[in-house]
C-alpha cells in the first residue's frame, strides 16, 4: 500500500514540475548567454523570491526523495526484477554410451588395387 501512495506521489511531483518550470518565464535571449555581463546570475537579481521557484524547488526537492525513497528494497520489497523469474530448470546431459568399436575383417586387396580399375597398355 506504501509503494502505491509513492508512485501517486511520484506522478505528481513529476507533473507539478514539469508543469511549474514550463510556467517561468524566460530571464534573457540566447544572445545574452555569450556575453560578459555580470549582473546575469544563476536566479537573476532578486534571487529566488518568485513563487514559482520555491514551488520549482519543492518539486524538485520531493521528486528526489521520492525517487530515492522507491529504489529503497524494503518499500517495494526485497527481490529484484532479475530474480522475479522462476530459475529455468536446465536437465543434466544425459551420457550416451559410445559405440564399440568393431572389428572388420581384413581383405587381401589393396586399397589401391580396389579403388580404380587397371589400364590396359597400349
């Protein structure tokens, strides 16, 4: 029952994040990125006081405790995905008993003899 109320809450710091940074507007051009002026800080001249950063923040800030607190094996349990399957059962190699081998008798030909046919001299 804890893992489900995490992943409802995990949903929604996810979609109170994304929702809240798509909601801040912009603090310059892309131009203004290149250039030396110093007064461009991190969060701007009057820092985070804006409502929306402390929101961003808190967002944030449950969106990696959550996250942490899920990969935790004792809120979700104690087995891991890869140990979820049943272990195939793999059957031992069963030995097959090699043939003997067997005698054959020997011929008188040569195998040479036997394998083409004479020639007849011309």
């Amino acid at each position: 029952m804890l893992t489900y109320i995490l992943y409802g809450l995990f949903i929604l710091s996810c979609v109170v994040l994304v929702v809240v940074i798509l909601l801040q507007p912009g603090k310059s051009g892309a131009g203004d990125l290149f250039s030396s002026n110093l007064s461009s800080t991190a969060f701007g001249p009057r820092g985070t006081a804006s409502i929306l950063a402390k929101i961003t923040i808190g967002a944030a800030a449950s969106f990696m405790l959550i996250a942490l607190m899920l990969s935790l094996p004792g809120v979700t349990g104690q087995h891991s995905v890869l140990q979820s399957t049943e272990a195939e059962s793999q059957p031992s190699p069963v030995q097959t008993p090699t043939p003997q081998a067997t005698a054959t008798p020997a011929t008188s030909q040569s195998p040479a003899a036997s394998a083409s046919p004479a020639t007849s001299p011309k």
